[in-house]
C-alpha cells in the first residue's frame, strides 16, 4: 500500500524563514525603509509626530503578520471592502403584499 501521509508543515519549508513569502517580505522592508526614511525627514518628538513616523511600518506589520484561518480573515475583509464600496439601491415598494419585478412576481 502506497499511503502517504503529509507532514502538517511541508509548506513551511518553502517560506522564507519558515514564515514569509517573497512578496510578505517584500512588503515588510519597504515598509521599514519608508518609516526610516520618515524618521531622517521628519522633525518633532510630539506624540502625534511618532505615530505618523511609524505609520507605514505598523501598516506593514499587519498586513504580513501570520493570522490563524487566514482564509476565513480574508474572506472577510473581501465581503467588508464590497460591502462598503459596492452601491446599494433599496427600492420601496409600498405597503403592497403583492409586486412586480422585472419578470418577477411576488
């Protein structure tokens, strides 16, 4: 019998550093050169100021952190960004029991 059995982490060995892919890792050094970009360029030592400072880092963080259920997270940031930019129409109807709809009757 030819059974094979797949180890949990066989997709981890082709992760950069068991944890990124390419483009994650790509994301992550961009977003850390542009934060240290904003360091050198920007002055002040207010509050508000260090925030936007590190701004496109914590930005950078998030988005390549490993999530567990990754998919179910994505699934769901995909159905809030159509939720929010697709264009809603609610037509009324009335206090009718009965209408019609295009071809539809109800």
């Amino acid at each position: 019998m030819n059974d094979y059995l797949i180890p949990a982490n066989s997709k981890k060995g082709q992760l950069l550093f068991g944890v990124f892919r390419p483009i994650d890792l790509g994301v992550l050094i961009s977003g850390a050169f542009v934060t240290l970009l904003l360091l050198f360029i920007i002055k002040g030592d207010a509050i508000p100021t260090i925030a936007v400072k590190l701004l496109p880092l914590t930005i950078c963080v998030l988005l390549v952190v490993p999530v567990p259920y990754y998919h179910n997270v994505l699934v769901f940031i995909q159905e809030a960004v159509i939720f929010i930019l697709e264009p809603k129409q609610f037509s009324w109807r009335g206090w009718c029991a009965k209408y019609e709809y295009g071809s539809q009757q109800k």
